[in-house]
C-alpha cells in the first residue's frame, strides 16, 4: 500500500561538522520534533520520518524531510504545515546550527552589469572630450562637465557608495568601497574648488585632471570587477550545488516494489536478523520472492528511501542507499568511494551508496536509508566549513603613506608661510593638488590588481586557487603526500612487454579486443600498444564464436579460423590449458599478467601495468631531490603500492608507503602528520584525486595545511585549496609566485610612496622659486603613478606565464622582469628632476630643454631628459615588440612522431608517452561494460574481478 506524504520540505542548514555527532543531533532533534507533532494530532500516531541530505554549498547542507503516514483519509491544511515546519526549524536551532532562509539559489548578477559600465563610462569620456573641444570655454560647460563626469561615476561605482554608507552605520571602514569612495569625494572636491576659483575652465590639462581622470579611474576599478567576477565564476564551477555535481548518475526517483506495512516493517529488520543464523539465506530469498512476485513497481523519491525497500536499478544508475543485492549478478563501479573500480557483486554481496551500476538491472535490499548511507556520512566529513581564518593586517604602509601625506599638506602651508608668500588661495590649491596626486583609487588599484590577476591567470594556467588566503603564505613546502592512483597515474593501463606473441598472434590479439573489448582498461591498453607499433591493419578480420567468461576472468572466440582465449590463468586451466610460471620479477613489481592461448596451446603473456602521468616521475625526483618529503597515502593494495614503487626506480622509501588506508584511515594519518608539523603546517601538501579522499583533504585545509586535486575533473576538487592542472610543475613554482605576489604589491606601494614624495618636493622647490605649483603637476604626478602602478600589476600575469609555461619566449621574460618597471620609474624619476630642476633654474615652471650652453643647472636638467627619453623609449621598444611579434615566437609544438617498432619487441611504451589517443567507441558485453573516466587500481583490480589478472 503506498504511503501518504503528510509533509514534504527542505531546509539550508549550516554548522554541520560530521555526520556521528551533528548529524545524530539533527536526527534526533527531528524525531523529537515529529513526537511533538502527534502529541498535539499534527499528525497521526503512527506517521514516519524519512531524512536526507546533500551537500549544497561550502559548510551548507540541504535537509530534505518527509513525514508519510498509513492513513490515507488523515486530512491536513496548509497552516498545519506551516506550523509543523516552523517547528522543525525551531529544533535545528535550538541545537546550536543556522538555517539559512533563502532556500532559493541566490540569482547571479548579471554577467552584463560591469561591461555596461565601462561602456557607459567611455561614453562619458567620448561626451566630455567632445563637448570640450565643439564649445568655447563658459560657466555652463564647467557646470555641465562637472554633472556629467560625476553624475557618470557615481552611477557606475554606485556598489561602492552605497556599500561605503552602509558599512558606515557598522563602522567597518577598512575596505575598498572607503578608498573608492573617498577617491570619487577627493576627486569630486578638487574638480569643484577648480571650478569655483576659475569658473571658466580651458586647456587639456584642466579638462583631463577635473574631468576625464575620474571617469578613468572608475572605468579601471569596474574593469578589475569583471576580472574579480571571472575569477569568481571559475572559482564556482567547483562549488557544490548538490549530489548531482558529484554524482550524475544519481536518479531522482527509483522503481520500488510496492509492499504491504506489515512486509515494510519485517523487512527493516537488520538484514543478519533477516538471514537467520538457523534459517539460512534460502528462506530470506524466498520470503523475498514471496513477496515481490506479482507486485507491481512504483516510483520513489531519493530521500524517500529508507532501510528495508526492495528497489530496482538499472543499468548505468547510481545505488542510492546502501544495499545488498538480492536478484541478479553485476559490475559495479565504487572507485569514487573506496577507490575500488569494477567489482563483481552477487547475491548477498554488499554495495555502497554511490556505486554505479555497469551491466544489467538488479534488484536490491535497501540496508540503511539514504541519510544513513556510506557516501552520506563521507559528504557530511568532507563538507565542513573551513573555519575562517583573518590574517594579521599590516599597517606599516599605512602609517608611512598617511606620514608622507601629511607631511606633503604640512609642506604646502610651512613652505610658502616661510618664504612669506603663503595665500589662502596657494595653500587649498597645494592641498587638493597633493589629495588628487596621491588618489585612493589609485591605492585601492595598487593593492586589488595584482591579487585579481594573480588568481585569473593562475586559472588560465589551469591552476584554481579556492582561498586566496593561500596566495599570501611564503612557507617553503617540506611535505608532500600523494594518494596513489589517478593522482600518480592516469587510471589507464599500458602494456610493459610481451613474452611469446608473434606478429600474426598480436593481430588476432588486438582484431578480439578492439570489437569485443569494450571499455575494459587492459583491452583498451592492448589496442592502444599494438596502435602504437603499427600502422597496417588486416583485411582478414572475421570473428566468430564469441564467449565472455560468466565470472569475468577472460575471452575466447575464433579469430581469423583459429581459436584465441585470451584471460587469466584460472580462465586458462578451466580448459585444461597447462600455464607456466612466469617472469617472477615482474609480477613482484606489480605488473599484470594476461594469458594467451591459441587452439587450446599456451602461446604467452601481455603484462599490464599502469600509466604514470606524464612528468610524474621526474617531478618526484626533483621533490626528493630537493630534500622534500615525499609520502604514498593509497587505499590500494600493498602489492600494488609496492609494485608501482618498485617500477618507478623506489622512489618513495618504504617507511613512507601506506597502503590499504580507507578515508578513515588517511583522515587520522593526516591529523597525526599535521599535529607532528603543526609549527609549520602552511608547508604540507596533500595531492590527491577521488571523493574517498575529500575528508582528508578537509582535515588538510582546518589544519592550515594545503590540499590540492590533481585536476578540474577530480570529484576532490570540490573540497581541495587549489586544483591542479593535471600536472606536478606548480608544487616548485607555487611559492615562488606567492613570493612575486607579495614583491609586486610592495612595489606598488613604493611607487605610491614615491608620488607623495614626488609631489612633496615639487610644493617646496616651487615654494623655494616663489611660484604656485601648477594644476598640471598634480595630472603629471598622478597619470605617471596610475600608468606605472597598471603596468606593474600587469607584469603579475606575465610573472605567472613564465613560471607556469616553459615555453615563453625572453621577451615576455624581460617584460616580466623587474627591468621592465625599472625602466618606466627611472624615466619618470628623471623627467620630473629634470623639470625641478630647470623650473628652480629659470624661476617658473618651465619643461626642460635640450641646452647644454646656458649653465650647469639647466645642462644637468637636459642630460635628466635625454635619459629619460632613452628609457622611455627602450620601454617602449620592449613592449611594442613584444605585442607585435611574441605571439609568433617559441609557440611551434614539436609533433615529432614516434615510428612503429617492431610488435615482437620486449620495450614497452615509455611512461612519459602521452595516452591521449581518441578511444573509439565499441560494443560492450556483460563482463567487460563501460568504464568511468578514471579507472582506480587495487587489489580487487588484479584479482576477481580483472579477465586477466593473475
């Protein structure tokens, strides 16, 4: 009889930490919350709870409730369950966690916001310098300037403003939306005190300092917002937003056998209590037939599955709940989970919650529900939140730029006060001059460029940074923990060498594999060598009499009129095919042997082994070398740990291999490594690829560790610091560029100091030849640092291409060098000495000259000029260069190819040798059905289930 559901609803809950103490709290909070409804005849007495839960964000879980009952005519209306709901809120509160109330993804702005913008700004721009050069200088044009610059940005920097007042009431002011703010007030008032002092404003300098300038500098900052939203975005691409993003296979509903409550409630016994120790499996199988013959199947939610349903899942879906099977035998895919990849499972065999199905539909005992079930409890490990962690602000700048600003105002009264030509109108013109030249937006500029471009170009590298916070630690990395396979190798098979294959044995080897392989990962490691090795193909390609083993052990069938049997020793002896023994240095290296036997004649062996990334082994040797600690944390075998060492030279030594770890396993290894290393936890790193890895990597993270996820792809990604780009090279350049990070702000920051004393000195000499300092000085002061600070930050994104891509080319090199800046500061330094230099010379503000006659003053100001002008112009052939041409250089591939060699040889493929080959798609069968993308190695892997394995 189907059940009625009473009340359905879900609930955003933060503060969840792990799934034995909140998520038992929470449980138990409901259960209590479900007695009170019935005590008050919400509900009727013997009405059920049904829980579940997914990840849906970072810290946040989603709790999905059900409350179902027998009675079909209980009747029940909204405000009931309003009232049942608000009590059910009230019960996750009161054990101390957050329900958040917009159960509702939040709506995403608009990716349009900050290009419409820039497109306004640039309109602004376009108008004022269009109106300023069709219209004669007048009180109406400043006015009407002045309105449309401001106006302009104070709509496209509205976020600022209107976040600055409100940060205001909370008295939270050491943000970017002060400095914006104070930026556009600043620039806001120097425009007005200009217009009110010379009502008639003309000149380029005049109209780009109190007009175009503001518009610009509100034009870069909305910039640096669409480069912070794209970082954002590729940032959220690995965000959580339910079991979907981590399991696609995952149905929403799934057929169940529709029973009586009386069946229901025999069956949520514990399934040892249903087997009977006197009774047998025979008769639970028979109670089973019983009653599931003649029912018929309905549809069932996910959450709605609870411990004792008999469900039906099909080919292709993930299990749901933690089961056993009772109908049918498969293939099940665990390797997310237990890092287990294909297993044969038969009757009473258990399968976890989040294993694929891979071959025909099976029938299932329900033995936990789906809160209760092993990928639940992983999810409710892994997804803590990190705990936020503020690092100590330095004020040193801070203190120094606000001295030197307050010198230069102090400098601008004293100076002329003491040559007694000190005026109210000279004093407010030095003072809004040194508040324009050292402009907030200016610093804000300084400081959030380089971070910006850090992370989106560390992204276009493939590199994800998921906590910026990691960009800012300049911790040597002193250990390095490598889970095994995925991470260390791809999951794809290779073959290593042959033994007693001819050329014509290998043909009818790869003609069997290549149609009736299907997705196996040894079959598609054969097609692949052979592939590899030669490029003719055969015309005589008749199959006939294909048998799959029925336990998964092998293959026969008569391949070109000869009978080929192609599997594991077992498969081979159960036709009476004697096996010898072989090569016993290789299978102690962990090497996979798969029999050949053709009429009935034992012919040899292929031997399999797994394909290490590409550049792995050289990285490792690099870390090793470089006094690195270098750990093997796997839940493979320990044959296989150790095989894999043993080919790949012993890179790790023994003590430092942990085999056979389950995710608890490695959590409290990791813990303990963490407390051993918890003076200096910022240099351990975890490297590491399946989702039974994620609680180890949130242990990594809470510890200030850093844990990493070998690719976009991984399903640790989700829970890792930073995503690997597939390779090891960003271990040796990660620190390096924290460090460039770090070198370039301080750079900024010195070219910020360096306005406020460029401008301090051009007041005092000024004061010194007894003239004003000109509103042209301040445009001078400000535009130089503005470009100088733009370009620095740039020079970010080309520090990151050079470390991360080995094939830039030395112009890019030399322009991420410090040269590059150096040469842009050294031409300003010069030109503004040159032009204090010959103004005190001649008494008035006066650009200087090429004149070496006219005294040593004014030839000293000319020799400043020329090696300003020789810098600048060495700059600019740098750049301009490299914008022409680089795109052209260094950028050919070498696509050398490899020629076949001879399919009788012993050498195997190099594992350097990329396995990028397009695997074309072939039928499948029972025993050999279609793979996931990556395919984990373990014991299980080279024993039962293997068709080959030994």
């Amino acid at each position: 009889m189907a059940k009625k559901i009473l009340f359905q609803d879900s609930f955003l809950v933060s503060g969840i930490m792990c799934f034995q103490g909140c998520g038992a709290i929470i449980q138990r909070g409901f259960n209590n919350c479900l007695d009170q409804c019935k005590e008050e005849n919400l509900v009727p007495k013997n009405a059920q709870l049904i829980m579940d839960a997914e990840p849906q964000a970072l810290g946040i879980h989603r709790l999905f409730i059900t409350v179902t009952t027998n009675e079909q005519e209980f009747k029940q209306n909204e405000p009931l369950k309003e009232q049942i709901s608000a009590m059910f809120k009230e019960g996750i509160e009161s054990f101390g966690f957050e329900i958040i109330n917009n159960c509702e993804e939040e709506k995403n702005e608009s990716y349009n916001v900050n290009w419409i913008n820039i497109f306004i700004n640039l309109l602004a721009i376009a108008a004022i310098a269009t109106l300023a050069i069709i219209f004669s200088p007048s009180i109406l044009l400043t006015f009407a300037l002045t309105s449309l610059s401001f106006l302009t940005t104070a709509f496209t920097a509205r976020h600022y403003l209107l976040n600055f007042f409100r940060n205001l009431r909370d008295k939270n002011v050491l943000n970017m939306n002060t400095t914006v703010t104070l930026g556009w007030f600043l620039s806001l008032a120097h425009t007005l005190y200009h217009a009110i002092s010379m009502p008639l404003l003309s000149g380029f300098s005049m109209m780009f300092m109190c007009f175009l300038m503001p518009v610009m500098l509100i034009t870069i900052i909305n910039g640096m917002d669409e480069i912070k939203r794209k970082v954002l975005n590729q940032s959220k691409k690995m965000h959580l937003q339910g079991i979907k993003m981590l399991f696609p296979q995952m149905a929403e509903e799934y057929p169940c056998y529709q029973l009586s409550s009386s069946e229901q409630t025999f069956l949520s016994q514990p399934i040892d209590v249903l087997l009977g120790r006197d009774k047998g499996p025979d008769v639970f199988f028979k109670c089973i037939e019983e009653m599931v013959v003649g029912n018929k199947l309905v549809m069932e939610r996910k959450s709605s599955l609870k411990e004792g349903m008999i469900i039906k899942i099909n080919r292709g879906e993930c299990f749901p709940v933690d089961c056993i099977l009772i109908n049918g035998q498969t293939i099940v895919d665990s390797s997310l989970l237990t890092g287990e990849p294909q297993q044969i499972k038969r009757r009473l065999d258990f399968i976890p919650a989040g294993a694929i199905n891979l071959s025909d539909p099976v029938v299932v005992y329900a033995s936990k529900d789906s809160y209760h079930s092993t990928v639940n409890q992983l999810l409710f490990r892994s997804n803590r939140a990190k705990e936020n962690i503020i690092a100590k602000p330095n004020h040193t700048f801070t203190y120094l730029y606000t001295a030197l600003i307050v010198v230069g105002i102090a400098a601008a009264i004293i100076a002329p006060w003491a040559l007694g030509i000190l005026t109210f109108s000279l004093s407010l013109q030095n003072i809004t001059g040194i508040l324009f030249a050292v402009c907030p937006c200016t610093m804000a500029i300084a400081h959030q460029l380089p971070n910006l471009l850090n992370l989106y170009q560390r992204s276009n590298q493939g590199i994800t940074i998921r906590d910026e916070n990691i960009c800012h630690q300049n911790t040597e990395i002193h250990t390095v923990i490598f889970d095994k396979t995925g991470t260390l190798t791809t999951g794809n098979s290779q073959v290593e060498s042959a033994e007693g294959i001819s050329a014509s044995l290998w043909e009818r080897i790869y003609l069997l594999e290549k149609h009736h392989g299907a997705d196996h990962p040894l079959a598609k490691a054969i097609v692949r060598y052979y592939e590899s090795k030669t490029t003719q193909r055969s015309i005589i390609q008749d199959i006939d009499k294909v048998t799959n083993d029925p336990n998964s052990r092998g293959l026969s069938a008569v391949v070109q009129g000869r009978l080929l049997q192609v599997g594991s020793a077992d498969y081979l002896r159960q036709f009476n095919i004697p096996v010898p023994e072989l090569d016993s240095h290789k299978t102690e290296q962990g090497f996979t042997p798969v029999y050949i036997a053709e009429d009935k004649k034992y012919k040899g062996a292929i031997y399999i082994k797994h394909e290490i990334r590409k550049g792995v082994l050289a990285a490792l040797t690099r870390l090793k070398s470089a006094g690195i600690k270098i750990i093997m944390l796997t839940g493979d075998s320990q044959s296989s740990a150790l095989g894999f060492n043993e080919q790949n030279d012993s890179i790790f030594a023994l003590e430092d291999i942990h085999a056979e770890q389950t995710p608890q396993n490695k959590e409290d290894f990791l813990s303990a490594l963490m407390e051993l290393h918890k003076d200096d936890p910022n240099g351990v790193l975890l490297v590491c690829d399946g989702l039974n890895d994620a609680p180890g990597a949130k242990i990594m993270s809470q510890k200030r560790g850093i844990g990493c996820a070998m690719t976009a792809d991984d399903k640790t990604s989700f829970f890792t610091d930073i995503t690997l780009n597939g390779r090891l090279d960003y271990l040796f350049a990660h620190n390096k560029l924290n460090q460039a990070l770090k070198k370039n702000i301080l750079q900024n920051q010195g070219l910020l100091m360096y306005s406020a004393l460029a401008f301090t000195a051009f007041i005092v000499s000024f004061a010194v030849a007894g003239i004003a300092v000109s509103p042209i000085i301040p445009l001078m002061v400000m535009a130089s640092t503005t470009l100088m600070v733009l370009f620095n930050s740039y020079r970010m994104q080309l520090i990151i291409d050079c470390a991360l891509d080995k094939k830039t080319s030395w112009l890019k090199r030399l322009l991420a060098s410090d040269t590059s800046i150096g040469l842009l500061a050294g031409a300003s330094l010069l030109l503004m000495s040159g032009l204090l230099i010959s103004t005190i010379a001649t008494g008035g503000l006066a650009f200087p000259a090429i004149v070496f006659t006219a005294g040593a003053a004014l030839a000293i100001s000319s020799i400043c000029l020329l090696a300003a002008a020789t810098l600048c112009a060495l700059f600019i052939t740098l750049a301009s260069t490299y914008l022409l041409f680089d795109k052209y250089v260094n950028i050919q591939k070498e696509n050398s190819p490899v020629a076949p060699s001879p399919l009788g040889a012993n050498v195997a493929a190099s594992p350097e040798q990329s396995a990028e080959l397009n695997d074309k798609k072939i039928p499948t069968s029972l025993w050999s059905s279609a793979t996931p993308k990556e395919v984990k190695d373990d014991a299980s892997y080279h024993s039962n289930y293997s068709m080959r394995g030994t």
